[in-house]
C-alpha cells in the first residue's frame, strides 16, 4: 500500500487519543477525559503541596512542583491544539496535497518518504524514551512493599494527597495502577506534540513528533524546489518549457512560506509557554539530582529524576532545533537558484530567478511567543538561566 501522508498510524492513534486528530470518533469524549483527570490530578498536587509546604522536604516539594508544571503544560499544548482546530486542518490538508503532488515526480516521492520514514524513526525514539522515563519516575513506588495498615503516610508515584481514606491494599494498587497510565499517556502527548513539528518542518522544505512533522515536512518540500532550480536550465530547455516549470517553483515556494506561516501561528504560543516552564522544571528537576549526589540513595534519586530532566531538556532542545533547521534550510532556495545555469539564460528569463533569490533572503523562522527566534542560541540562554536558578537555589541550600 502506497503511503499517503507523514503523520504514520501510531502518530494518528496517539493525537486521536489526545482529542486532537480531526474527524476522529469519540474525540468529544477523550477531550473531557483529559480535562478531568487532569484537573483531579493538578488538585491532589495542590492539596499535598499546601498541607507540606512547611513540614516535606526541599526535594518532595520540587518534585511536586515539577510534575504539576509538567501536567499544566501538555493541558496548555491541547488547548491550543482545539481551539485551533482549522489551522490544524489546514496543515494536514497542505501535507496531503503535497503528498499528492509528489506523486507525479520520482524524485519528489523518493525525498517525501526520506522524510516520512525519518520522521517514523525520530516519532518511535520519543514515544520510547517518554516510556522510559515514566517507568523508572514509577518503578521505585512498584517495587515498595507498603502496607496500608500501618498507619503512615502512603507513597504514591507523584506527590499527591488524596482526599480520602485508603483501607484496603487492592485499592491502593488500582490508585497507583491509574495514576500510572495517566503519567504514561502524558509522556506520550508530550512527545507527539512536540515531534509533530519537527516532522512539518523537515518535510516541507526542499532538501518535534508534532512539531518534529511539520518541520521534516516542510524541509522536504524545499528540498524539492531545489533540485527544480538547480535543474531548471536545461539543454533541451525551451521558453514555453521554462515559463512553466518556473511558475511551478514559484507556486511551491509560495506554498512552502504560507505552510511555514500556519506552523508559526500554531506553535508560537506554545514555545513561550514551554520555554517558561522548562526553564523553572530544568532547574527544579536538576536540584535534586545534584543534592543526591554523595548521599546514600544517590543511585535511587538521579535514576528517578535523570530521564525526566533529559526529557524536560530534549522538549526544549527540539523547539529550537526545529526553528533553527528552518531558519538555515530556507536559505538554499536561493542558494539553488544562484547555482544553477541561469548565464544560459536570456535576460528576461534571468531576470525572474533574481526575484526568487531576493524572496529568499528572508528566512522562514519560528519564533516564542512572536518576541525571539527559535535557535540553538535560544537553547543556550535556556540551559543558562536554569543552570544560574540552579546556583541560586543550592547556595540558598
């Protein structure tokens, strides 16, 4: 069966699950679902950090702090995601319609599934590492032999306090088996939220999993409206043959900016969400594995911390890599259109590629919150300022 789109069957499955994919059976259903085992959730983290604010320790309460922050920012992502449910149909309907295009051409087919099976690669890689990094935050409460009927304070997977009374052992195990699949589905959101525009991106330029889409996507498009204007003079070129192939280089790179467009306006907001609170849950999920160190269980702390810190990084880390991939691609249309044969040309017909060139000289680029661009540099100022919050924290210590 030929492949129609980038977003594979797990992709669709997983934003289906969201409340996100469009068209989709139950979507009403699992949106209300979301919203109220998240808020129940978000609730019992409220309830324990205001009843232990002044008797837990440092790191509990950072712990408690972190997973809230974590759980209000994939709620935010969704938010965004619904009430901008035509821009999101837009998107798709764009990567549909080039899918279909490139069908006509071997050589666009061949760079759309380079793409789409990068981005397959790149989408199972964080769905497994979110895994991961669920499993050893829990693993630790599985493996604690607890009685409920010793009258302490019972463990739990995250710092919550529920506001009833546990009496039997079955019923402690169902809680932690709940909160578990919760925690689980919220690492997946989280991942194929921000993969999704990566994927957009590198697909839709000619040579995040959400973001990590959009961005392969968009890639792969101007990957090939390179390769038409790199090839653009030919020997048996004519002018009714160039008139056409140039307005179709043109239309797509007019499709490739608009595309580009769509994606700033979908994500902007949620970059400078995610940027805030990645910065604050850098700091607060790196404090304790620094403190852990020296400490009897040492080994216990940093292997329940590390995976959600390096997740926490790589959310960061694919936001800005997507902005900056975007930023350095959109350059070589340009590029192309310099490289190729254009002093064949008659002047009239040169005199378009200059067009094409100047067009280009203004990068695409993705930005937070519409005040910065997204970049490696951007990355940079985030790991400072958490690392200096950090430094704050422990010589407050």
């Amino acid at each position: 069966m030929i492949r129609k789109n980038t977003p594979n069957n797990t992709s669709k499955f997983m934003l289906t699950l969201c409340g996100i994919w469009p068209g989709a059976s139950c979507v009403s259903l699992f949106r209300i679902l979301w919203v109220i085992l998240t808020g129940v959730s978000a609730f019992f983290h409220c309830r324990y950090f205001a009843s232990h604010i002044y008797s837990a320790e440092i790191m509990d309460l950072m712990e408690c702090l972190s997973t809230l922050i974590a759980h209000t920012k994939i709620m935010f992502k969704f938010f965004v995601f619904w009430f901008n449910q035509r821009k999101f149909v837009e998107i798709l309907t764009d990567m549909a319609e080039d899918w279909s295009d490139s069908a006509n051409s071997d050589i666009s087919m061949r760079e759309t599934l380079h793409k789409a099976k990068l981005s397959d690669r790149i989408t199972n890689t964080i769905i497994i590492l979110h895994t991961m990094s669920i499993i050893t935050f829990c693993i630790g409460i599985f493996l604690t032999n607890v009685n409920v009927n010793d009258g302490i304070e019972l463990p739990f997977a995250t710092k919550i306090d529920i506001p009833f009374e546990i009496k039997t052992q079955s019923m402690y195990r169902i809680i932690l088996l709940i909160e578990f699949l919760h925690l689980i589905c919220c690492g997946w959101a989280a991942g194929i939220t921000n993969s999704f525009l990566l994927t957009l991106v590198i697909n839709f330029l000619p040579n995040d999993i959400f973001i990590f889409f959009q961005v392969l996507h968009t890639v792969g498009q101007i990957e090939i409206t390179r390769h038409w204007l790199i090839n653009l003079v030919s020997h048996e070129n004519n002018h009714t043959s160039f008139i056409k192939t140039t307005s179709k280089i043109i239309e797509k790179h007019k499709k490739i900016i608009n595309f580009s467009r769509n994606i700033e306006s979908l994500y902007s907001i949620i970059a400078l969400f995610q940027f805030v609170s990645n910065t604050i849950m850098i700091c607060m999920l790196g404090f304790p594995i620094v403190t852990a160190i020296g400490s009897p269980n040492a080994v216990k702390q940093i292997l329940k911390s590390f995976l959600f810190y390096t997740i926490t990084n790589l959310e960061a880390f694919i936001f800005c890599y997507a902005g900056e991939y975007l930023h350095n691609k959109s350059k070589e249309i340009g590029i192309a259109a310099y490289d190729s044969e254009w002093y064949n040309l008659k002047f009239k017909e040169s005199r378009v590629l200059l067009f094409i060139i100047l067009r280009s000289q203004k990068q695409l680029s993705l930005t937070v919150g519409k005040m910065t661009d997204l970049s490696l540099e951007t990355f940079t100022s985030i790991m400072n300022a958490s690392g200096s919050y950090l430094s704050m924290l422990l010589a407050m210590q």
